[in-house]
C-alpha cells in the first residue's frame, strides 16, 4: 500500500510537470485564466477531479 502511493504520488509529479515543461507560455496562460476564476468554480472543478479520481481508482482496483 505505501508503496503503491509513493508510485501515485510520483506519476502525479511527472502528469503536472508535463505542461509547464512543454509549453510554459501556454501554461501560464492558463495559470491566468483560472485566478480569474470565482472560488465556487474552482471548487467545482476539484470536486469533479476527486470525483473522475475516485472511479479511475475503483475501476482500477477491480
């Protein structure tokens, strides 16, 4: 188990790396257009990711 979070933390890294190492003007744009974003929005958002996380992780562990 904690290894396998220790894997999951490390791909985490490497997936957010990807943008701002590829194209970090695009990045920054983007960067941008989400501080001007309103906090419910945001949250939003991150609930959606946990939410498409949490079925990726359950249809995985099958």
């Amino acid at each position: 188990m904690g290894e396998a979070f220790v894997l999951a933390c490390g791909l985490v890294l490497v997936i957010e790396g990807l943008m701002p190492f590829v194209s970090p003007a695009r990045w920054r744009q983007v960067f941008e257009q989400v501080l001007r974003l309103s906090d419910g929005q945001i949250r939003f958002v991150g609930l959606c990711s946990v939410a498409i996380g949490l079925v990726v992780v359950l249809l995985a562990g099958d």
